[in-house]
C-alpha cells in the first residue's frame, strides 16, 4: 500500500494527486481536505485519483433487448404520420403561394380602371365647376 506523502503522514494513502504545474503525490483522507483548500488560496487546480484497484469500470458488452410488438407498431404509426406531415406542409406551401398570386392579381385589378368609366361626381371628390357659389353669386336668404 501507499503511504501519505503530505507532511511525512505516513498513513495509507487513498489519492494520488496531481498539481497543475505536473507534481504528484500520494494523500490520506484527511490530507486531501488541505490540499483542496491549498489549491483554492493558490487558485490551481489539483486532480485527485483513487488509489484503488476498481478505479475503472467493467466493460460491459451490449446486449439485444426484445422490444414489444407494439413498439413497433408505433414507430410505424410514426413514420406514416411524419410522411402525411409533409404532404401537409408542401400543400401549405403551394396554397400560400396561389394566395400570393391571387392577391396581386387583384390588386392589378384595382388600379386598372376600364376605358367606358363615368367621370367621378361630387361625391367622390371632384368638384362641379357650375355651382353658383363657384361662379361668384350669393346665396339667397330665406
């Protein structure tokens, strides 16, 4: 076994322990408490290990599962929901399109006005020029 090499312990080690600047050693439970403190005032890192054998797990060889019929069942639900999902979408698409077309169709078709218009009247914001107030008459009172 290791001994506790921090202030000549002498005490099993259970870390070893490696600074930032690449020094290591071994350290007791109780020393590895004062290590960490002396890396936080110095502001260094320090790695502590396990001096154990088992540091390391067992590799463990993966293995089939039998999944249940209706795992499958679903993922097929799945897949045929994701297919109609973009059928959908590609149809949005193309009605948005056609929106698009269809909105500047009609705004062409608003601005066009057809040769046989009657003139705006008054209402709709041109003045009649053969008013008598135009022509400089006053009204009559009453």
């Amino acid at each position: 076994m290791v001994e506790c090499n921090v202030d000549d312990c002498g005490e099993d080690a259970t870390f070893f322990y490696t600074w930032a600047w690449g020094e290591e050693g071994a350290c007791c439970d109780g020393h590895r408490a004062h290590l960490e403190s002396k890396s936080g005032q110095l502001g260094r890192e320090i790695t502590f290990t396990p001096t154990g054998e088992k540091t390391k797990r067992e590799y463990k060889t993966p293995s089939l599962q039998v999944i249940a019929p209706e795992v499958g069942q679903l993922r097929m639900q799945l897949a045929a929901l994701a297919t109609k999902n973009q059928e959908l979408e590609a149809a949005i698409v193309e009605r948005d399109e056609r929106i698009g077309r269809l909105t500047a169709e009609l705004r062409a078709a608003r601005h066009e006005t057809p040769p046989e218009a009657p003139a705006p009247s008054v209402i709709e914001g041109r003045p009649m020029a053969d008013t008598p107030v135009e022509r400089g008459a006053t009204p009559k009172r009453r």
